[in-house]
C-alpha cells in the first residue's frame, strides 16, 4: 500500500530526490534508487508494484532524482553505510563502483536466479569486469547519427544511412551548409565526443581502452582532430561556440533540436526525447563508416550493494525486471530496449513511433555490429573530461590537434597510470 511521496531538495536548484515509501505484510524491505523523470518514476513504481503482488512479503522504498546530482547521492549514501539494496547505474561508473567493493558481484547468481539467455548479442555479459559482475543491463542501445530530415527533404539532399564514410558525412555538411545559406550549420563537430571517437577507432581495429590502458595513440587522436579541423574549415560544422553548446551532452541543446545542424551524434534511444524538442521529423542513421564500429551498449544496468541483507531477493528482483514480460509491457522502452529479445517482439505494437523506429534500426544493425567492448575502467569520468577539453581548445584555435592531443595524452597519463 502506498504511504507517500516526499521530494527533497538536496545539490542545488536542478537536483532533488523523491522517496515513495510502501506498507506490507512484513517480510524483506529492498531500497530502490535510480535516476530518470516522472515517467521513468511511475512506470518502475507499476513494475515493482507487480513484483509485490507476487511476492507479497518484499516491499519498496524507491528513490529517484533527475541526472544531475544522482551519483554525488549515491556517492553519500553509499560512504554513510546506507547505499541502496538496488540501483541503477551506467559505464561511467560501473567498474570505479565494483573495485570500491560498493557494488555486490552478481556472478554467482547469472545463470541460477539470473537468466541472460534470452538477451540480444553483446548485452549478456556487458555488466562484467575483470571476470566479475558488476551489473545486469536494463536496456540496451547503440550509436546512433539522429538528422533532421524536414531540412534534409527541404535543400534536397541524400538521407544519410549505413555505409555513408566520414569524408562523405563532412562533404554533406559542406553541401547542406551552402544549400541553407547558412541557416543550418552542416553537421556537428564530435571531435569531443567519446563514442564518435570510439566508433572511428574501432572502424580500424583498435578501441578507446585496451584493459585499464588507452587502445589508441596520440598519433590517432592528432588524426581525429585534424579531421574535424579541416571540416570546421570547408564549412561543414557550426562554430566553435555553437557545437560547444552540445558538448556537454544536454538533450535540449544537441544541435537537431535546436536546429542549429543537421545531425547529433547520440544514442539509439533518444531519437523519442530528441523528437519532443522539434516540430521537425527526425531520422536515424548508424554513425559514418562500416558498421563493425558499433556494439550493442547496456544504456544503464542494475546494480546491487554489496552491504544488502536480500542478496538473493535482489537478484531474483532484478531479473523480473529484465526477463518478465508483464515488466516489459509496463517499463516499454523508457530507458532503452529491452535486453530480453522475446520481450522487445512482445512489446513492439505498444511502443511509440520514434521508438518502433530504433528498434527496427538496431535490429537491421546488430548482424554487422563489432564486439561489445567491456565497460570503461576506472578513469572514464576524468578521460571524457580532458578529451572534451582538448577538443575544445582545438575547436576554439587554442591549439592544434597535434599540440591537443599532446596535452590529453600527458593529463590522461597522470590520471590513469599515475
């Protein structure tokens, strides 16, 4: 039975936490946390509601915040003694938090109370690290390139699609640029952009981490950032101050919803979220060059503390969620597609547009899709922050790439090896 809601306001005016509390018949008391809006809120409250009515001696205290602030909270919660029974989590962190020892390794429970069988290519073991597992995938996705295909249709030109390389992507920035008369800015700039980054270094057999150490050269990031040099030259990205604006990954401001560019650089997933910012119809595409370079990407994971007193309970929650087609229909495709493949053809006549179009897309893909890559090592967090800085720098003509990606290697050498 549900007793309340209470929302707390706690790191600043963007942040808060909400805490649903729940009334039973005694038994075990598992503590939920996540990130996500009001919809991610009521459609997990439907889903562990169901859980309960099946399992009548487990009931839920859920906690949920927006993005901002979710990981200092969880960071508090989890030094004071008190990290949740059940949390969501995503690469940033999943391998900090399991060689912290915050996180339970869920491997004895994979394949017993666990079930990853049923999951698409790639997802199954997504969640591990150095042979443990520190997350079971609550949905999958993959890159994707997002256009704005109103403007497209409009100036005439060819909708991008699989097969399209990078020189023909920054020719077509140079093309919708000249077309628009400058009104849309070509393409982003993703030079600051980890997963661009990724995808290009895996088109040639290499990767962003090789184990804890960088899978790439400073002679290759060099490469990168003249690439996209060059085409902020010919007039195929916006200016520096524009794609700036997108950087720092904010949905409201990627350049198709703000209409400032052609395309966003982006997840599968959020083609719906980028679509409710736009009166423009939106495309997908997977990003320029072979396919290979992509992978099917747990958009987040469970996470279980490694203090709970219902390890068992947790698990067994936890494969509900992913595995049982009553969760399914109930948590749609909020956070992604569902990793459980049976339930993604169960649900697909009641997903939205948009997102009957990303699973039509990552289903047409995931045949040519490379490796999934293990989740980052610790040190992501702080390697993301100096690629972007060293991006910008470039972007701004504060360096060159060379002397950028001279810089990023001397930080990130400091940060990873010591």
């Amino acid at each position: 039975m549900l007793v309340g809601l209470v929302v707390l306001a706690v790191l600043g005016p963007l942040a808060f936490v909400a805490v649903r509390q729940f009334t039973g018949a005694g038994g075990a008391t598992i503590n939920v946390f996540w990130w996500g809006g009001q919809a991610r809120a009521d459609l997990t409250h439907k889903a562990l509601e169901l859980y309960s009515s099946r399992n009548p001696h487990v009931r839920f205290v859920e906690r949920w915040q927006g993005d901002s602030g979710y990981f200092d909270e969880l960071a508090a919660l989890a030094a004071a003694g008190s990290a949740p029974d059940l949390f969501q989590i995503d690469d940033n962190w999943l391998a900090e938090y399991l060689s912290r020892g915050v996180t339970m390794d869920l491997s004895p429970y994979i394949g017993s109370t666990i079930d990853t069988s049923g999951f698409s290519k790639g997802l199954a073991g997504s969640g591990t690290v150095n042979g443990r597992v520190g997350g079971v995938a609550a949905a999958g996705n993959t890159p994707a390139m997002i256009y704005d295909r109103t403007v497209v249709q409009r100036y005439g030109l060819v909708e991008p699609s699989a097969g399209m390389t990078w020189d023909e992507l920054i020719a077509w920035g140079v093309e919708l640029n000249q077309a628009s008369g400058g009104k849309v800015a070509g393409t982003m700039d993703p030079s600051a952009d980890y997963q661009a980054l990724q995808v290009w270094l895996r088109q040639q057999n290499k990767d962003l981490y090789d184990g804890a150490r960088l899978g790439f050269t400073q002679a290759d990031l060099t490469r990168w950032f003249q690439m996209w040099a060059d085409a902020r030259t010919a007039g195929a990205t916006p200016p520096p101050d524009v794609v700036r604006s997108a950087n720092a990954g904010d949905i409201t401001k990627q350049l198709v919803a703000t209409k400032a560019a052609g395309t966003s650089f982006v997840w599968s997933n959020q083609l719906e979220e980028l679509s409710a910012y736009t009166d423009h119809e939106l495309g997908i595409a997977p990003y320029p060059g072979d396919p290979v370079g992509q992978w099917a990407r747990a958009s987040m994971y469970w996470a279980a503390s490694a203090d709970t007193e219902h390890a068992g309970i947790v698990a067994d929650v936890i494969n509900f969620l992913v595995n049982d087609p009553g969760a399914g229909v109930i948590l749609g495709a909020e956070r992604g597609l569902s990793p459980n493949l049976k339930v993604r053809e169960r649900i697909a006549d009641t997903l939205s547009p948009a997102m009957r179009t990303s699973v039509t897309f990552e289903a047409r893909l995931s045949s040519r899709f490379g490796t999934t890559p293990p989740p980052p090592p610790a040190g992501h967090l702080q390697v993301k922050t100096q690629l972007t800085q060293a991006a910008e720098s470039v972007q701004f003509a504060r360096a060159t790439p060379e002397a950028a990606a001279k810089t990023f290697f001397a930080q990130v050498t400091q940060i990873m090896y010591g």
